[in-house]
C-alpha cells in the first residue's frame, strides 16, 4: 500500500490527482519497475481501480498486463491479479452499487465490454496471445493454484460472451482445447467446477463441433454426477447450470441425442422427476430446476427431430419408468401450474406418434373416486373456461399428441359420441360428451378447442367420418334429434346472434375447420352435407359479400369449404352435381373471386404461425385461429381446388376414368401384396424350419465336441500314466546311482536281486499279456472270416427263403382250387340226398333202397367233413410256416445288422488293440534295456549274474537228465 500512496501522492493536503492519471503512473511503474514486488503492487493497484475505471485501465494498461502474463509466468500471484484485471475490464458483470457510479459517458458508449476487446480483436496475434493466456491458467492441470486457475476461467468466460466465434475456432484449432477445458468438471474445489459449467455453456454455444467433442468427452456422465450430488430437483443454482448445459448440447444435435440414448443416461433422468404426496411450498429454486428437468426431456423427443431417433427415445422413456413418472405428477395435487403445464406440453409430445405409449397413457386413471380416465379430466379443464388459457392449450397439444396416427384411439373417442355406448344411467362423463358440451357452449375458446379436438379425431380416418354421420343430438324437449353435421351448420349460419364470450370469429373459424376436416375425402359425409339444402346459399353468400378484414378469414373457409364439396362430390345428388356446382360459382361469385378468397387462408399470418410448429403456441386466446395439422389440409388443397374449379365436364369424366383405373391398379396390387403376404409366410416357415435344423446341428457339434474333449481325457491319462512309468524307472536309476556313491553292501545287493526278479516276473507278465493279446487277434481275425461266411448264408438264406415262401403260395393256390372243387361236389352230392328224402317220403316200397342210399350219403358227408378239416389244418400249417419264414427273415436281417455293427466295433478293437500291443512292446523294449543295464551293474560289482540264455540252456539239460534217468529206471 505505500506504493500507492506515493503514486497518488499520500494524504498530503493539495488538488488529489484524477483517476486517469493515477492510472498511468501505475501503468508507467509497472513497465518501468524491476523489482518483482513493485510490479506486484502496481499490478494489485490496477486491479482495485478496474472496476470503476474500466475504460482507463482497459485503454492505458491493456498491453502492459499482457507483457505481465508473457515475462512474469513464474510468480503465481502477480499472474492472478493480472487476470482479475482483465476479467474486470472486460466483462459486464458489475455490481448495483458500482452500477450506480459509473458515469453517463458509459452508457452512452454503449456495450462497453465489446468496446473493450475491440483493441484486442483488431490484432489477431494479440487476442490470440490473450486467450491462450487465460487458456493455459484456466485449464492446465500445471496451474493448479486456485488464484491463478479461477481468474482465467473467468476471463474466458467473459471472452467467450463478448467474441464468442472468435474464440471458439481458436479453441477447436488448439490441440487438446476441449480436452483440457473439461478437466474443469473434474476439479475438487466447487467453486472453479461450477464456473467451469458457466463457461461451457458460453463455449458450447451454436456450435455443433465443438457440442460433439464435449459430449465425446464424458460430459454426460459428468453432469449428471453432479446433478444427483447436488440432489436433483431440490439441489440449488449449480444444478440449473448443468442443465443449460445439457440443452446445449442436445438441442439440434442429432449425433449428440443418439449417443445419450445409446448411453442409457435417458434412465438417469427418472430420479428427477420424483415428487411426494405434499408438494405445498416449492421453492423457486425448484420450480426452475424441474422445468428445465422437463425441457429436457422435451428435446429428445422433439417433433423437430428426425422420426427414427424420437421413436426411440419414447421407447426408452417407457421402458425405463420416465413416462410413468410423468403421468403421477400429472395426477398429483399441489403442483405449480406452471410446471404441470409443461409436464402436460412434455407428456404430449413423448407419447405423440408411439403406440406404446398412447395405449399406456389411455389406461393412466386419476386418483379420483370413482376414478376416471386422464384424457377425460383433461378435457375438463380443457373446456372450462375458468381454466388458464396456457394450460388450455397445453391440454388440446396433449389431446392431438394422444390421437397422432392412432387410429385405436381415435375409434375410442368416436365411440363415446354413438348412439350404442353412450351411458344412459349419465353416472359418467365419457370424452365425446365433453366435446360436444365444448362445441356448443358459450365460450368462443372451448368453441374452438372442442372442433379442433374433434377433427384431429377424424384425421386421415374415412371409417370414423361416416360413424360419425351416425351421431344424434338432443336440441331442445319436444323436438326431433339432429345430427351432429346438421347442428354444426346451424350454428355456423346463425353466426352474431348467439351471445358469445371472447371471439365471434373463432367460433366460426373452429367449425369451419371441423367440417373441412370432416368431408376432406368423404364423399358420403359431402353427400349429407349437400343434402341440406340451406348449406349451399349460406356458402355462396358468405364469400360474395365484402367484409372487413376479420371477416375475410371466415370467408376463405368458405371457399375451401364449398371447393372440398366439388372437389369430392360423387355426383350422387341431381342439384349439386359437380358442373352445376361450378356454375353457380361463376354466376354469383365468380372465379377469380372464388380463388382469391380462397388464397386469403394462407396469406393470413395467424397461418404461417401455425404451420411452423405442431404446438398451439398462441400469446392470447385472439391469436387463437388456425391449428397445425390444418394448415397441411390447406396446402393439400388449395390447389387441386383451383384446378377443379376451372375444369370442364369433360375433363372431370377423363379424372373418374383415371380414378377407375387407379382403383383397379389398387385391386390388382392388392391381389399381389396377399401373394406376396402369402410367400412371406412360406419363407417365415421355412426359415423356422432352417432355425431348428441349425439347432439340431449345433447339438450335434456340441456331442461331437463332447466327444473329442473325452477322447482327449482318456490320451491324456495314458500319458500321465506313462509319465508316471517313465518316473519309477528314474526313480531306480537313482537309487542305483547313490549306491555307487555311498559304497556297495550285501543288502543292497540282495534287494538289487529281489528287484531284478521282480522285473523278470513283470516281464513275464507283460509276455503273457501280449500272447494274449496275439490270441485274441487270431480270434478276431477269425470271427470276421465268419462274419463274411454268415453274411453270404444270411444272404443265401434269404434268397431260399424267397423261393421256398413263392412254392408254398403255389401250393395254398392248388389246395384252395381243390377245397372249390371239393365244395361243388359237396353241394351236389347235398342235392341229391335231398332228392332222395323226398323219394323216401313218397314212395315206402322203396324204403329199404332209401335208407342204403342215406347210409352211403352219410359216410359220404363224415369223409367230406374229414377232408376239409385236413385241409384247414394243412392251411393253418402252411400259414404259420410261413409266420415263421417272414419271422426268420426279419431275423436274419436284424442279425446281419448286428453283424455288421459287431464287425466294426471288433475292428476298432483290433486296432486298438494292436495299438496296445505296441505300446507294451515299446515298454517290453525299456525294460529289457533297464535289465541289461542292472545286470552290467551287478557284473561290475562282482555280483555273478545268469543270462537268461544261460538259465535256459540249465533248464533244458536238466529236463535231459531227469529224462535219462527215467529210461534207465
């Protein structure tokens, strides 16, 4: 401080010296000064001076601060004041009781912070220096010192404000800019991470490259770390600024939502979004956070985005509970307006176009008793007039989202309004009555909402346009019902004299729009329409007159209105055929008129407001006129109407021609798509049947695998199991080795033999295994023989078999021709005993003759009777004989499969046991050399040793001697 009193000349009486020139005496130390603490001073001097003189120190110490941050890196302190300096000159964050000193010159000047870094601008190579500066202290990690890092984050953050662009390439053209940059969210200290936020924010701004880096490098994580730190919905100013943030970077930035999407960060947003049972006394804090929470949430599903992404960020959010979360704040009680009025702009548009989600949002009740349906409560407030006109229009955005391309909901609505479903008992409000209470009540608002409601409905859906033709209203007691078509042209005509609230005009506007919607490609509800015969004159003269500018809204719908009825006239009414139609245009209106008024809609401006965007977005109910959705109707129209107007009859029959023709196309594709349905169907089966083949497959691989993995066990234990052969014969080799080193005794010799006797008696072992092994070689090598010898019997066998089963069919065949013949016989011979009886009766001298004859027939029919049951035995024989060859030729056949399958499986024996026999002569072949080996051992110990030829040559002269001896004896 004694340096600044000598600067300003101390508390010495005299004129004190201005606030100019104090600053460039600092300005002069500073440059001039060598000492490191003079320049320190003169540079925290600078900084309490900044604020107040702004313009001074911006214009007179500017180059000196720079030449400070260049020479002066070293000392840490001198560096942050520097940096606060800066920060101060430049950016227009100045406090209420500075504001009220700064003098009128100031603002006069205007922004006084781009004022300021124009000097800086008009060097390139200075504003460059500048930020990199401010760059280096704000995002090495190097600088770490909270007075260095915090200034320069907050001198960036003031350049990114005032030379946004600028800096923002310089960044992107830096090596590691972003990088570094976001280093800052991971800083301990809070106050350096939070404007660590605030200067994101600045950076990311209407800047897709730069919104694309950071993402990449895990801002997403980062920022909802910090947001479920800092406790979500109820956490304080910091949760704000991450949430700017977050738009930032996913607002218009298709790249950036499919990777948060991708990420599974859309299920980290479901904790935000959880409300308790008392949600009195919110504080302001909280409010904000939740709608930005909501508007969030809204950009990724924005309509604007392409169809692909938003589809499946709605999915998402159902999957994952968000939607749920929604509809309970939607229900619950005590919620701000304002945020249930964005929850209900943010509902609409996660359900909008998603199936799923409409059908999971028309089954949500309201808490109520007895409950009701959401879309109905909805209504409610949507048609009552008591209602905030914000909230009004949030709900009918809810309505048109709910019936956007459902046409499952649009039935659902249209049924509420037929005759068959309404509740006669009216315990229960259904959707459709409040749409027609809202049609036709009093207020011009619910007027209008109401006809909107009930034509986003009818959208693209012919079906429900003629249902509706169907729906009956109860006007007054005592008088007929009226259809809802024919009361809404009632309405329409009477015009100003119904006392209305609000707009004549929009009433008017609203029904207009209904009918349009409603006859636009329906030639029978145009029939109904022309079928009153009061509708046409009210049209025609509705557009002839000359009204004022209000009115000429009214009278281009009317055009339209009149051109949809000759446009989609089936000509099934004599008096308003198309032609007739026409002419009547051309006498009382006139065709350009006709085509002016008509092109009244879209010139309006209410028009190009409402074609910009699906949301009702209106600043008050006056500006309330044309819905979106409607503004597409028009421009579908407005010029194939003009083109129909000014068409001939003859050209009008060319249309239906081509219209026939078109049908018939129609017919004949859809004859092609059946066949084409039918063939994908055929290849779905096939493909299923591909899917279990390929199982099958699989299951056999994964056997086969099996398989070689056992196969492979079994070759590894028989390796192990020769390892450990290999181990015992080392381990005798060693033993051999320390008895050479320890000296020879005679017990060691005794067990040397017991061992080589032991490997002799192994030996015959192995021998008499291996003859075995031969044997059963010889056996196999045999039993194949037999196998090819039974083969040829069975084959032979068969053969016999066939010949003699074809001799014994010759024989049933002779014998069943004998029992024919022997039957005939039989029956003649039962012919003439017949006879005979009757002589017998008739005549009695005869009697004796007689009963000779019946003696004889009756011997005659006992050795017949014999015959046939030894014929029948002899069939049954012959029968089961042949039972028993069709038996022993199955058999056979069996028994040559088995044959077949025993001679393979003795094969594989045979090679396994060949490859055994190997194996065992392999060890036979060790051992003989481990034998000779022991036995030149015990030779060199002086141990005397028989060969096994020696032994056998004893063996075999004993066996001569003990035979010698037994001759003598």
């Amino acid at each position: 401080m004694s340096f600044l009193w000598g600067v300003m000349g101390g508390p010495s009486a005299g004129p004190q010296p201005s606030g100019a020139e104090t600053i460039q005496k600092l300005c002069d130390r500073v440059a001039s000064s060598t000492l490191l603490d003079d320049r320190r001073d003169a540079v925290r001097a600078l900084k309490s001076l900044s604020k107040k003189y702004r313009l001074e120190v911006g214009t007179q110490a500017m180059e000196h601060l720079i030449h400070v941050l260049q020479t002066d890196r070293s000392d840490s302190e001198i560096i942050g004041y520097a940096l606060d300096t800066l920060y101060n000159v430049i950016s227009n964050d100045l406090e209420e009781e500075e504001q009220a000193e700064v003098s009128t010159q100031f603002y006069f000047l205007g922004d006084l912070g781009m004022l300021e870094c124009q000097p800086i601008s008009r060097d390139c190579d200075t504003d460059k220096f500048l930020f990199r500066m401010s760059w280096k202290h704000a995002a090495s990690q190097l600088e770490f010192d909270f007075h260095v890092r915090w200034p320069g984050v907050k001198l960036l953050t003031s350049l990114l404000k005032q030379q946004g662009p600028q800096v923002q390439q310089i960044i992107l053209v830096s090596p590691m800019g972003v990088s570094r940059l976001m280093d800052l969210l991971a800083d301990s200290r809070e106050v350096i991470r939070n404007d660590g936020v605030l200067l994101l924010q600045q950076l990311t701004k209407s800047n897709a490259a730069i919104q694309k880096i950071v993402a990449f490098e895990n801002a997403f994580e980062r920022l909802l770390d910090i947001i479920t730190e800092e406790g979500n919905s109820d956490g304080g100013i910091v949760v704000e600024d991450c949430l700017l943030l977050l738009q930032n970077l996913l607002k218009n930035n298709n790249s950036n939502q499919n990777f948060f999407k991708e990420g599974s960060y859309i299920q980290r947003m479901k904790p935000w979004f959880e409300v308790g049972d008392d949600n009195c006394g919110w504080s302001a804090q909280k409010v904000t956070n939740l709608h930005l929470m909501l508007q969030l949430v809204r950009v990724l599903v924005s309509p604007t985005n392409p169809p692909g992404a938003t589809s499946s960020c709605q999915k998402a959010m159902f999957h994952c509970g968000l939607l749920q979360q929604l509809c309970t704040i939607l229900m619950a009680t005590g919620v701000p307006a304002d945020i249930l009025t964005e929850t209900i702009n943010t509902v609409s548009e996660v359900i909008r176009g998603c199936q799923m989600n409409q059908d999971y949002f028309a089954s949500v009740n309201a808490p109520s008793n007895p409950p009701r349906p959401a879309i109905v409560v909805l209504l409610m407030s949507m048609v009552n007039e008591r209602q905030p006109f914000v909230l009004r229009c949030a709900v009918l955005y809810c309505f048109q989202c709910f019936l956007y391309k459902n046409q499952k909901g649009q039935g659902e609505i249209v049924s509420t309004l037929l005759p068959s479903t309404i509740d006669a008992t009216g315990n229960s409000v259904s959707a459709g009555q409040l749409l027609c209470g809202g049609l036709f009540s009093t207020d011009s608002l619910s007027n209008w909402c109401a006809a909107v409601a009930l034509a986003h409905a009818l959208q693209e859906n012919a079906t429900l346009k003629e249902q509706l033709l169907r729906v009956q209203l109860a006007t007054s007691i005592g008088n007929p019902p009226v259809s809802l078509l024919q009361q809404c042209t009632n309405i329409l005509s009477q015009g100003d004299k119904i006392d209305r609230r609000g707009s004549k005009v929009q009433t008017r506007v609203g029904l207009l729009m209904l009918l349009c919607t409603w006859l636009s490609n329906c030639s029978i509800a145009v029939t109904h329409f022309l079928h009153n015969p009061a509708n046409i004159p009210f049209l025609t003269g509705q557009i002839a007159e000359n009204l004022g500018e209000e009115e000429q809204l009214v009278q281009g719908l009317c055009a339209l209105l009149l051109g949809i009825s000759i446009y989609y006239n089936d000509n099934s009414l004599e008096n308003y055929r198309k032609e007739k139609l026409k002419q009547l245009i051309e006498k009382r209106i006139g065709r350009e008129n006709f085509i002016e008024k008509l092109g009244f809609i879209s010139k309006h401006e209410l028009y190009s407001r409402a074609a910009q965007k699906p949301q009702p977005g209106f600043s008050s109910p006056e500006h309330m006129m044309f819905d979106h959705e409607f503004t597409k109707l028009v421009k579908e129209l407005e010029g194939v109407i003009s083109k129909a107007i000014y068409k001939s009859s003859e050209e009008d029959k060319k249309e239906e021609e081509v219209k026939k023709t078109l049908e018939q196309h129609d017919n004949i594709v859809t004859q092609y798509k059946k066949v084409i349905r039918e063939q994908d169907q055929e290849l779905e089966e096939l493909k299923q049947r591909i899917t279990t083949l390929m199982s099958q497959n699989e299951q056999l691989q994964a056997t086969v695998t099996q398989q070689v993995s056992q196969i492979q066990q079994h070759k590894d234990q028989y390796n192990l199991l020769k390892v450990q052969l290999g181990k015992d014969t080392q381990h005798h080799n060693s033993h051999g080795d320390t008895f050479q080193m320890n000296g020879i005794q005679t017990e060691e010799v005794s067990k040397l033999k017991e061992e080589l006797e032991e490997w002799k008696n192994k030996h015959e072992l192995l021998q008499g295994l291996i003859r075995e092994k031969d044997f059963l070689i010889e056996k196999l090598k045999s039993s194949q023989l037999e196998i090819g010898t039974t083969e040829l019997s069975s084959q032979n066998s068969r053969s016999d078999g066939l010949e003699h089963n074809n001799e014994l069919q010759k024989e049933l065949e002779m014998l069943r021709s004998q029992l024919q013949l022997q039957s005939a016989e039989i029956s003649q011979l039962l012919i003439e005993n017949q006879k005979l009886q009757v002589m017998n009766t008739t005549a009695d001298p005869v009697l004796g003759d007689s009963g000779v004859i019946v003696a004889k027939s009756s011997e005659l029919e006992g050795q017949l009777e014999q015959q046939i049951k030894e014929l029948k035995s002899e069939v049954k024989a012959l029968s089961e004989e042949k039972e028993s060859l069709k038996q022993h030729l199955d058999s056979s056949s069996s028994t040559v499969a088995i044959l077949q399958d025993e001679k393979i499986k003795l094969q594989q024996e045979v090679a396994e046991s060949k490859k055994e026999q190997d194996d065992l002569l392999v060890l036979l072949a060790d051992q003989d050399q481990k034998l000779s080996a022991l036995k030149i051992k015990l030779k060199d110990l002086g141990v005397p040793v028989e060969d096994e030829d020696d032994i056998e040559s004893g063996d075999q002269g004993d066996e001569d001697e003990d035979v010698e001896e037994e001759e003598q004896d």
